[in-house]
C-alpha cells in the first residue's frame, strides 16, 4: 500500500422516495435560499421538480432556477448560472438530473464565490477553496460525481473539455433513488456502464501499482455492472438490479479505489474529452471506443495485470482474450467500439492528435501522452 | 439494495511517517490543547510518544497525558480521562494505540462534553451529540474503530461489556503507518484477523437482505485477510501485506459494508462481549470461538449464502465443508476454536446463558437472542 490521505464528506441519502426528503436534508444546513438547476424539461413532466419545489416550500426555502443542461455540459451554462448565483443571493445550489447537471452546479457554486473567470480553475491558473454548498438528486448513475469534488464542463468557445476538483466542490448530501433511474434508455444504460468501466479500468490499467485487496475491489465493482446491466437490459424496472448499478457507479469514482494505488492516471478520459468536445458524442460512447484501444496499446507495460483482468472477469486465460471479450461485451450491450460506429471521421484523427498535445503540454505530461502512443490508440480504435 | 444513509467524516492519513505529522493535523483544526491516552509503555520504549510530543510541541500544541488503557477497556480508566479533560481543559483526545485505546477516547470525549454519567450512553440512558475532537494513531489494526464512531468498553463493577456511539465521536483524522503495527505478536495478529473475520461475517451471515455487491465487497476483504495475515505469519516485516491487512480492517467497520443491507445483527460480537466482560479473554480470542459456533447454528436460515461463502472464500463446496474450512483456518493462524482452549469453564455456560439474557432484554432483543439459540452456541462451542 502506498501512502494515501482518504477524506470524503459527502453525505449519501440512498432509497426510494428520499428525494421528497430534499428540502429538509438542505434546512439541516442552515440553508435558505438555493438555486435548482436541471436538464431537459422531462423531470417537469414526470412529476419529480414538483416534488422538489414542494419539499423546499413545506421547509420554507425559496429558489431560483435554470435549466437546460446537456450532456456534455458546456461553459455557458456555467455562466449562467453563476450570474445567477451571484445576483439573487443563493446559498447552495441543488443539482436535478445526472453527471452533467452535477458537474454544472459544482462550477456554478465555485464560481459564485470567485471574482475571477471560473475557466481559471480548469487551466490550472486558480485554486478553488470556497463554494456554495451543493446538493444533488441523482436521475442517471454512471459519473460518479454524486461523492466526488470533480466536474467535467466543455468549453464550447475553445472546444476544450476540461475538469477541475476543490476541497469545496464535494455534494453535502446526494440523493440516490434507484427508481428515478429507471426510465434511462438502454441506449444510455449501455453508455453508462461504460463510463463506471472507463472509471475503474483507467485505474486497474494504469496504476504502476495496485494493492491486491484494491484489485479485488475494483473486479467486483466491475462484475456488479455486467450483471445488472445484462438484467436491466432485459428487465428495465429490476429495482435491485438498478440499486446495485447506481452503487457500483458511486463507489468507482468516489476515490476508494485510489487507496494504497501508485501512479494512477485517467488516460482514456484523457483521450475522450476531446471527442465528446469535438463531435458531442455520449460520453460513455466514446470511452467504448477508447479504452479496448487503449487497453491494446497499455498491455505490453502490465501484462500479468491484463491476465488476471481477464481471468478475474471475463473468466477466459488471456490477456488478448480479455480484451476481446470486453470488445463483444461491448458491442452486446450496444455502445460503439471504433470510430466510424461513433461516426467520428478517421479523416480527423491528424487534428485530434494535434488538439491532444496540447492538451498534454498544459499538463506537464508531454512524456506520457506523446505522438505515437495517441496515435496508436486512434488506430487501434480503426 | 435496502434504502440507507452513508456519512462518514473521518479524515485517514494512511502511509510511512504519517505520526511525525500528527501536530500540523490537530492544529488544522484550531485545537491548542489535547490529552495524549495510550496503553502500555511500549509506545515511550520503542520512541512513538516521544515522535508525537515532538510534532505536537513543533506546532504549539500542549499536553496532558493518561497511559495504562488495557485491552478489553475499562470504565474506571474512562471517567480518569473525563476528570483529566474537564479540570485540565483539553480540547481534544488523541490515541495513540489500537481499539482499546481508541475506544477509551471516543467515550472520553463524549464524556467529557456530558454532565451525567457516561455509561448513561452505553445504556441506553442518553445520546451523545457533543464531544472533544477526536484524533488517533493506531498501532494495531482490528476492530475498525479508526474509522467508525463506536466504542465498547467493559463496565468492571458490574463485568458488563457494553458499546455506544453517536454522530459526534467519529475520529476526524485517524494515523495509519503499517510500520508502527509490524511488531504484534503472532498471537495477536491472529486474535486481529478473527476480529475482522468476526465484523464482515456477523453482517455477511445476519442480514436478511445482502445486496451482491456487498456479498463481493465482503469476501474480497475475507480474502483479503487470509492471504496477508499468511504471510505476515511467516515475514512480520512485509510491509505490503501489513498495510493491506490494516486497509482491510478499515474497510471491515467503516460501515461501506452496511450499504442497502438489511437487517444485518452483531450476533457474535453480542455473545463474545460478555465473554471477554468475564474472563478478560482477548477479544479476537473470543469470537474465533463464538463465530463457527455461531455460524453452526446459522446455516439452516441462510443455506446458499453460506455455500457461496465456502466457495468464494475457501473454495470448496458445502455449508458444512466452509464451516470446517474456516475452523482449519483460526486452527492453523493460532487463534482458540473452542471454550477449553480459551479456558473458558464449561460449567459457567448457564451463569453465561443467564448474563446474556439480561442484555438482550436491555437490548428489547428476546426474540432473537433467546435461551435455545444461545445454548445452542456455546454447546458447539464445546
């Protein structure tokens, strides 16, 4: 084990029903005012802003609001909603929806509090340490976002898809209701799942060293989504199976795999950022096509790592056999594995290349991502 | 999964050295004046309190100090620290020590925040919802209690072992160096790995509802603990398999395993409390007697979950044969499997009976803890 420091106060509010409970998980923090930001106008129709309104009423906070988040969630937005933030004096700002809205409402409560541009944070030219605080109902599991202090936001302008992380930026309280999740498309189902796998494998992959007990954990993590995603494909209102699925997605990015780890890094989201900047693929969707090509080119430096991946979750004896049953596992649950099935043109992988070094530059990892080994995962991913 | 809260606030510093920090940590947090409480004085032999006054003198922090904490805890050492920390004026406790030690602290400084009686909390009499800050470097990893907000201490008047917790006595930083924890005896290793084996399989074997996931998450820290605890038998110094065994004790009581379970009891922890109240047996001692015994009476309420855990454990292939693997296992680690090896009179079981009885009616708990069901445990514990 190598040397770690593990602290995580988010508070995880899971179950059925307990995003009624919203309005008085927020009164127990002393707060007043919030503002609700949320994606499309599809929790309008089923009923759940409704009941978030009504739950912040009976405990006697008033909101604001701004939706239209997308996937992908872009820096305007962000502005928006600082402006917001800052005009009407909110003290916390409650994210309705998954990842995206999450990562949104993490820039907007860090940006409420800074009088600079809050892209400063995502270039690395400023620290984040104060923030509103932030809340969050889940609708979609797959980011992990809900007990982590990253956000994820593109900024259109540049085409740049960037994260930034603070002390400040952890949710107070998530609310997981598995029954929210429900009404995802399969499409989307799929989607996620690769995300919670890109999330464990840039890990698994990537460590220069991984304690064993930190192995089993993360397989575990990953054989609970195979098998719920195979049941939610099939039976899409499998409460268990969805529960486990929303918990699986929460535990792969909250840092608990990270204890003890050496050197891990994020090289497929890395390389996907620039896609989902760049076409606006699903997420999820593009790392499906990253990370078997990234697995190709990463087996050579670990390959009793590779070996045991396969062994320990596709139960076949190789490590080229476990990169391909993770490529038919893939393609099984329907979420694309080269570029032309994300309709990314082959064409343009000279420019993504050239986009990804300077992306590399600002990181200081001109070493690690270098020329031939992005250009080997795009051709891989041919 | 079963609807749960997760909160869990403790800050781990995990990692060589990380004792030489423990001043900056507390004065992090604005604290100026801590009692230091340990148990015996090998921590001023082997130069550990002397590291610690060094770090707290460096960052300005003054001391008082309580040593002489004993396994299985007592109250008489408790109300010593309260009288300490009200007269001296100390703002926070902090144990350098193991469970013990930790659990001592956890009731001083709840104590020393309350007016009445402090085993008021340990029955039932009144919640804690203040204490001084609680701050520890573990010397010995086993009961997870660096990372938890319980403690269990034996009242000696009355030789009762009872425990009490509230949301106020979770450490906020909890020092985990393998290396202070490599010269446990043999003995004691083997007492840590039954008590671990004891908190996952008290939960794994209760619950009337175990999500998969955490069924996984269970036996990974199961294995976890038998591959390193065998080679920490042979090779104390390896400092790989000591600090994965210490991650897996953590993990064991942090509560993750408690997530979307239902129902889950301390049955064995109940039963061996009383145990170690009356013959001061080591606490590990007592549950690798109590927990087969237990599990013997078990099997027939959850038959496929204790074939899965022979399986996926111990690798074999019935109820019966994961018992007896299990049995070999403490057998072969040196821990007792029986009331004769850990001197425990047969004859004293119906004086055991009766004293249990009594707790689990305090506890409103006679339905399940009845005469048939003890009896029949410590029969085969025979």
């Amino acid at each position: 084990m190598k040397d770690f420091r593990y602290y995580n106060p988010t508070r995880i509010e899971f179950g059925k029903g307990k995003e009624k409970n919203i309005g008085k998980y927020i009164s127990e923090y002393g707060v007043s005012k919030v503002l609700i930001v949320y994606g499309s106008d599809r929790i309008k129709k089923n009923g759940l802003f409704d009941t978030v309104v009504k739950s912040l009423r009976d405990n006697g906070i008033t909101f604001e609001i701004l939706g239209g988040v997308q996937s992908n969630p872009v820096l305007s937005k962000v502005y928006q909603g600082i402006e917001i933030a800052k005009i009407k004096g909110v003290e916390a700002v409650l994210a309705v929806g998954g990842g995206s809205v999450l990562d949104s409402v993490k820039a907007i409560a860090a940006g409420a509090m800074y009088n600079g541009d809050i892209w400063d944070f995502f270039t690395f030219k400023a620290v984040p340490n104060k923030s509103l605080t932030i809340f969050a109902i889940m609708t979609l599991a797959a980011t992990g976002s809900e007990m982590n202090n990253y956000a994820v936001v593109t900024n259109e302008q540049t085409r740049e898809k960037f994260s930034f992380g603070g002390s400040s930026t952890y949710p107070t309280v998530s609310v997981i209701n598995p029954e929210l999740q429900a009404t995802v498309t399969k499409e989307y189902l799929a989607y996620s799942a690769a995300d919670i796998f890109a999330h464990s494998l840039d890990l698994y992959f990537s460590a220069s060293y991984l304690p064993e007990y930190i192995a089993g954990y993360v397989e575990n993590i990953l054989t609970t989504v195979i098998r719920t995603t195979e049941i939610l494909l099939v039976d899409s209102s499998n409460y268990e199976a969805r529960g486990e699925f929303a918990w699986a997605a929460t535990q792969a990015l909250n840092f608990t795999t990270f204890c003890g780890v050496e050197n891990n890094r994020f090289d497929t989201h890395f390389i996907e950022h620039t896609l989902s900047a760049e076409y606006n693929i699903a997420h999820g969707a593009g790392l499906s096509i990253v990370v078997p090509a990234w697995m190709k080119w990463q087996k050579r430096n670990l390959p009793e790592r590779f070996e045991r991946f396969a062994q320990k979750v596709f139960n076949v004896h190789s490590a080229d056999a476990g990169i391909d049953a993770l490529l038919k596992w893939y393609k099984k649950i329907g979420t694309p594995v080269t570029l032309k099935e994300g309709n990314i043109p082959e064409e343009d992988i000279p420019m993504l290349i050239e986009k990804l070094l300077v992306v590399a530059k600002m990181w200081g990892a001109e070493k690690l991502y270098t020329k031939e080994m992005i250009s080997t995962v795009f051709n891989n991913a041919k």
